[in-house]
C-alpha cells in the first residue's frame, strides 16, 4: 500500500482483521489507541534491519501469540485489560 497515509493502512487492515506489521511505530501507536479493538499492530522498533530479519521478528512473535492466552497476554500486572482502545 505504497503511498497511502497511515489512518488509511490501519483503516484498511481494520476492515479486513489484519494484524499490522510497522516500523512507523510512534505514529500506528498512536492510530490505533483512538479505535476501538483492532488484530493488533507488530511493531518492529529497529528500523534499520533487513526484511529477513524483520521476518524473523514477525514469525517469533506470531509463535509467541499461538503459544499463550490472549487472555494472560492482555493483562497488565495491575489486572487491567491493555489490549483494547
């Protein structure tokens, strides 16, 4: 989606119930804290690696999702759900 602005990506992977994958993360942070539950957003905060390594990255951390409990993954130490807007 080369050449789309930022609402525009999130919208997009909204709609479809895509997980996002960026390393624009400050401003997809910021995005997605204004909606409402979304897939998620993998933020890849190294920018400077290479696509295979950003692979690795995406890779390891969707085996770390299907490994655990979304339930465990969205709460903060304090209880508090952190998953959702």
């Amino acid at each position: 989606m080369l050449g789309v602005k930022d609402h525009g990506v999130l919208d997009r992977a909204f709609e479809e119930d895509r997980i996002l994958v960026t390393a624009n993360v400050d401003d997809f942070v910021r995005l997605a804290r204004k909606r409402e539950l979304h897939a998620g957003i993998i933020s890849i905060e190294d920018g400077g690696l290479y696509r295979d390594e950003q692979l690795a990255v995406v890779r390891a951390a969707v085996a770390f999702v299907a490994a655990h409990d979304m339930a465990t993954l969205c709460t903060s130490s304090t209880g508090n759900s952190v998953c959702s807007g």
